[in-house]
C-alpha cells in the first residue's frame, strides 16, 4: 500500500482538490485548471489516466508537506541511463548509490551525511512491501533494489527526515516508495549489450482481462562480469505478475514477484597493493581481487495484495504480504589478519519468512470550526529468521562463529490530523507509537539467547504558510528511530573472543527539525532550499574487519540541500541538485565515511524529431575516513550520457536504440573508500591503511527496444 496516496492534506480550494487527487498521481498546482472531464473518466473507467491543463511539475507547489519532499515520475526516470537497479533512487535529489563489493549486493548508499551502508536509516518498499531486512546478516537494514526492473517503474514518493507519522523504522533520514505500473502503454522487448560481458533482455506485456481487470507480467535476464580480473558472473533472474482490478477510487492489486542472482565480488583492495603494483610476484591493478574467492547468491520471492476504496469523506487502505529470502554471502576485507593460514574469509548467510500488512483510514471533517483531514493507520511486520557468521576458506565452511534463530514482530500505530488554520498557513500534527519484540535462541551459544522488548513514541509536528507568488514556506520536526540488530539486544558474551559485552537497545531515536522553502516564482523554474538538523542517540559504524557495522556513540548533523528544476521549453529540462552536510560525534570527532557534499546536475534534451539526449554530472565529495580526520576520502567526479534514436520512421515499426556511456571521461576514482587495519599474506603484522572499491571505468551499452 502506498501509505503517501492517503496523506493528509487540506489546502486553499484548488490546492485541497490537488491532495483529493494525489493518489491518483496528479497534483494541482494552485491557479491551474483541472480539466475535470478527465477525472470523470477516471472515476468510470478502470486506471485511466488523468491529466491537468497548463504546465505540470513533480513537485509542484501545494503538492507536499516539507521542501525535501517529493514524487518522481516514470518519464523523468525513461531520461538518465542507470548502471546498477539501484541507482532509480539517485533522481532522490541529495541520494549517491555506490557499490563497494560484486553487483549482486546490496548498494552502498550515501544521504545527509550518513553513510548508509546498505539501507540503514533509509526506509525503501516497493509497491508496499518492505525492502530493508532488520537482523539481517551483513548489516542492518539491509536494503537489496537488485530484484527491481526499472522500466515497470510508475512513481518514487520520496521524503527525508523522521517527520511523517506514515513511517517508522529505518525511515530517520528518509524513505522511499516505489510503486510499479499497474497497465503498459504497449507490450514491449528489449535487449542490452554492452563491454565486459554485459547482457540483459527484458520482456513486458498487460492484458486488459475484463472491464476493470488489467494482468501485466514481465521477466528479465541479466548478466555481467565487469571490468573485474576475476569475471563477475554475475547471473540474474526476474519475473514480476500482477492482477490489477478495479479503479483508483475502487479497486484491489494482487502481485507475484521472483527474483534469483548469483555472482563473484571483487571486494575492497588496500592502497598499498595499488602503490605496489605487485602482489605474490605478479602485477597487482584497481580491478585485480586479494581473494578470488568471493561472492555470493541470493533470492526473493513475494506474494502480496492491496485493497482500496474511495468514498466522499474519505480513503480506506488495507494491504498484506509475504517474503521468501535468503543470502549466502562470502567476503574478506582483513585478508590475513586473523587467520594467516587460512586467511580471513568469512560468510554471513540469512534465511527468513517475511509476513507483514498494513491498514489506513483518511477522512475530511471539522475540528473548532476549521477544515481537517486525519488519518490512522496500523502496520505490522514478522519476521522469522535463521542467521548464521562462519569462517571460511574459498566458500568452505571451516567453523561456525554464531547461528540463531531469531523472531522478530513489530507493531506501528500512528495518527495524524491537518488543519487549514487560515487560507494560507496549515498544521500537521501527527503521533506515532512502535513496538518490537525480539526473540533470539542462540545455537552456538545459550547465554546470547533471551527476549526482549522495546517501544518508542514519535510526535511530529509541521507547519506550512502559503502559497504567496508561488512560494511557500516549511518548517518541519519530529521523533523518528531504527532498529538495531535483535542479536545485540540479548547479547553477553562476544562468541568469537569469549570477552564479556554489554546489550544494546533494541530501538535507537532520532530527532529532528528542518526549515525550507519552495517556490515556483520564476517561470519555468521550481526550486527548493532546506536547512535542517539530525540528532541521533547511537551510531551505526561499519566495520572492516567484521564487514557490518555496529552501534557507536550519539551524533549531530546539520546541513542545507538547494534543489531545482528548470523547463524552459517542452524538449529540455535542467535539473541541478546540491547538498552540504556537518557532521559529527557528540564528543566532537568526526563521523567516518559521512561526505561533506554531493551533486547531481542533468541535462536533458527529449524529442527533437526522433532524437533524445542526457548528460549527467554526478559527485560524491570527501569525506573523514577516521575520527581525527587525519585520512579523508577523496571526491569522485564523472559524467553518465544517454543518446537514443526513435526508428519509428526509419523502419515504420515502434522501436528506438539507445546508447549509454557510463563514466563517460574514463575518470580513475573510487565507489567506496574506508581506513581500518589489514594484512596480507606474508605481511609481518596489521596495516593501517586506506582500502578502495573502484567505481567502473568507462563502459559503453546499447539497448534496442521494439513496441507490439
């Protein structure tokens, strides 16, 4: 369910009919005309598009609650070319998504000064369902998009900072929805090729079954090895079904998804082998792997369904779903450290049944005299997991470290009301309570077994004053959390070391205020600037040896994001995106791998004749890589280009062809960079260094695409 369509909202008129209408993906800018006959339609005939008359923007004054908040649409996603699934979610203005291991992993992702390792305090669901894996084995919240095709791609409901009652854990430094398509414009196929062994077809079709009932299926086959000595081979499967019956204000969704990949991981690789330029008497480069070994497998299966109904006072939503998943994981990041015979490989394997839903109800009435809209809602997620650390040698279990079998359930209730104070100033006030019971039966090791329990009340408060000349005004605050790892909170004994360690608690606040502006003053031209400051009671810091992270002292960041989007014409569009962030421990050290800047600027030329272009810059800066700031990671810099051709008159068939250029100038810089103790092999003890995962050099692909 995409909790975002039943927001609250009660605006001036034509803004209140804009927020009527969110969930059907429209959103009024005030002083247009709504071309209501389309909305007749849509109400009578099954997921009908609707349109407004005049120019339209994504995140259109009066369309949302906070400067930082927004919608990206399929057509702006169909502009940039993406190297990894993942990367859907860099249109997030203020969002890098790196890799710092093999393609099949979870991306690295960077926001607001967090290193975000794999998800964690960034909430992502696709079409409802929850992607970040609490208790997971590699890291928590774990949040894997490789299963995600993104031609099916309808919107990306984005919003950051924990102000938003609709969500809970993980969500502190923001959260994304990605819904998919319910019907195709036309059946498609497509085939990709590209350098390094890169191939990847994909095949969709829906069928209008009755009236109001729409099936869309689609499958995709990827493969890959990368610029990478040890070839990648990376192999991925995908399906997708879904049964859509109904209409927006009435209707129901059923969907299947299946999804397998394996592959091999170059992992990170210390600076002193690339300065070296030898290792064990041969030639050592960037793409060249310590241990060849490396890599892993995973799958996802899930059965989920949404229902809905619209009537005149309000909005009812209830949704249900239920996963399948597994990982078998294999990573060296030590080398020899701890292991000198054997080296230090290690696996980290999680197997869990997922089951969760989710229920909503939003409606308009009176609260002392003044227009209201609130809405409640409950969502409850269990999961039942087996997760295992192992010592291993070329993937062969030689010992086990810790197996358990954990459950854990969470229960989030929330409510929130808006308030239309005058014509031009509204409130939102929102509550929000969480609850999560862990259950851990440690199979190594009886004392790290227990349960344990730990609740959290979240206020949130927001105030929007405007629209005035197209602009208006946020302020924004709130209480939000993640979770950590159920195995910390009964944990008393390190199983590897024997050494005696104290239980973390199970929930982890976050607190936060944010003052931004939007405007549209400008023609053409919609922009948006935020200050804001996040405060967090425990810090999730990776760590190299182990290759997870673990919780560390409280932190404070602070920072300002300056956001815009400019369409002087129908046929181009120039998006400029930069984001400045302070960050540090409460004791005044700085937070390793929490970058100071990034940037995305696009250029976007669509539709001249038959022709379409893009041209992206996108930067991560430096950041500290230790506490002192004595080592720092170095910026990285390159440019992504997207060509494509329409051959519709060339052939009289509805195909195109479309070039992408990654890395586009060949730039030398790195994915990921981190500092920590290492050694290897015939080395006389640990070395301090700096460690890399380089990004791709550059890399050509070419995609043809015919239409049925």
């Amino acid at each position: 369910m995409n909790e975002t369509r039943g927001r609250v909202a009660l605006l001036c008129p034509a803004v209140w009919l804009s927020a009527a209408l969110s969930s059907t993906g429209v959103h009024a800018q005030p002083g247009l005309k709504i071309d209501t006959s389309t909305v007749v339609e849509t109400q009578a005939s099954a997921l009908a598009p609707v349109t407004i008359t005049g120019r339209h923007y994504d995140n259109a004054v009066g369309s949302s609650d906070a400067a930082s908040q927004g919608v990206i649409r399929s057509d702006l996603l169909a502009n940039r070319p993406a190297l990894r699934p993942g990367e859907v979610l860099e249109f997030v203005p203020g969002l890098i998504v790196t890799q710092h291991s093999g393609d099949g992993k979870a991306n690295q992702y960077f926001l607001r000064g967090f290193n975000l390792d794999h998800g964690t305090d960034f909430a992502t669901s696709v079409d409802g369902m929850p992607v970040n894996m609490p208790t997971h084995a590699h890291g928590q919240g774990y949040s894997d998009l490789n299963f995600l095709i993104p031609e099916l791609v309808d919107r990306i409901d984005y919003r950051k900072g924990p102000y938003f009652a609709t969500h809970g854990d993980f969500a502190a430094a923001g959260a994304a929805d990605i819904l998919y398509k319910a019907r195709l414009d036309a059946p498609f196929a497509q085939v990709t090729l590209g350098q390094n062994g890169y191939r990847r077809g994909v095949a969709a079709s829906s069928v209008q079954l009755q009236d109001d009932l729409v099936l869309l299926g689609a499958v995709e086959w990827m493969g890959n090895n990368g610029p990478w000595t040890v070839p990648e081979g990376l192999h991925r499967q995908n399906a997708v079904m879904r049964l859509s019956q109904g209409t927006r204000e009435r209707g129901a969704t059923l969907s299947l998804m299946a999804y397998e990949a394996r592959w091999n991981a170059t992992d990170q690789v210390p600076q002193r082998l690339l300065e070296a330029g030898a290792y064990q008497g041969q030639p050592f480069g960037r793409f060249d792997a310590v241990d060849p070994s490396d890599g892993g497998n995973t799958s996802r299966y899930s059965l989920s369904g949404e229902w809905h109904d619209r009537d005149r006072t309000g909005e009812t939503r209830v949704s249900a779903y239920a996963m399948k998943y597994a990982l078998k994981l294999f990573s060296n990041f030590t080398y020899a450290m701890d292991r000198p015979a054997t080296g230090d490989q290690f696996s980290q394997q999680d197997d869990r049944n997922v089951f969760g839903g989710k229920a909503s109800r939003a409606w308009t009435h009176r609260l002392g005299g003044l227009d209201a809209r609130s809405e409640v809602g409950v969502q409850w997620r269990h999961d039942r997991i087996r997760v295992g650390l192992y010592d291993t040698q070329a993937r062969q279990v030689l010992t086990t470290t810790r197996v358990d079998d954990v459950r854990e359930t969470s229960l989030g209730v929330y409510g929130q009301s808006m308030v239309q104070l005058n014509p031009w100033l509204r409130s939102v006030v929102g509550l929000r309570g969480d609850t999560v019971r862990f259950g851990v039966n440690s199979l190594t090791l009886a004392a790290n077994s227990g349960n344990t329990r730990a609740s959290l009340l979240s206020p949130k408060f927001t105030l929007v004053a405007g629209p005035w000349a197209q602009t208006e005004f946020f302020f924004n605050t709130g209480r939000g959390f993640h979770s950590n790892d159920a195995r910390g909170t009964t944990a008393r004994i390190d199983p590897k070391t024997g050494d005696a360690v104290a239980a973390v608690p199970g929930l982890v606040a976050a607190r936060g205020w944010e003052l931004g502006v939007r405007t549209e003053a400008l023609a053409q031209l919609q922009s948006s600037l935020a200050f804001w400051r996040l405060s967090s009671n425990s810090e999730l810091v990776y760590v190299g040896d182990a290759g997870t992270t673990e919780a560390s002292a409280a932190s404070r960041r602070h920072g300002v994001e300056f956001n815009n989007r400019w369409t002087p014409t129908p046929h181009f569009l120039l998006d400029a995106d930069v984001a400045w962030t302070h960050a540090r421990f409460v004791n005044g050290e700085r937070i390793p791998n929490a970058v100071d800047s990034v940037a995305s600027i696009a250029a976007t030329v669509k539709d001249l004749g038959p022709w379409s272009a893009s041209l992206q810059w996108r930067y991560l800066g430096p950041g500290a890589l230790v506490e002192d700031n004595s080592v720092r990671s170095s910026s990285a810099s390159t440019f992504n280009l997207r060509v494509t051709r329409d051959l519709l008159a060339l052939t009289g068939q509805a195909s195109s062809v479309t070039v992408d250029v990654f890395n586009l100038f060949n730039r030398r810089v790195n994915d990921i960079q981190y500092a920590y103790a290492s050694q290897l092999p015939g080395e006389a003890g640990p070395v301090n260094d700096r460690v890399i995962h380089p990004a791709e050099p550059r890399s050509l692909r070419i995609t043809y695409r015919t239409r049925f």
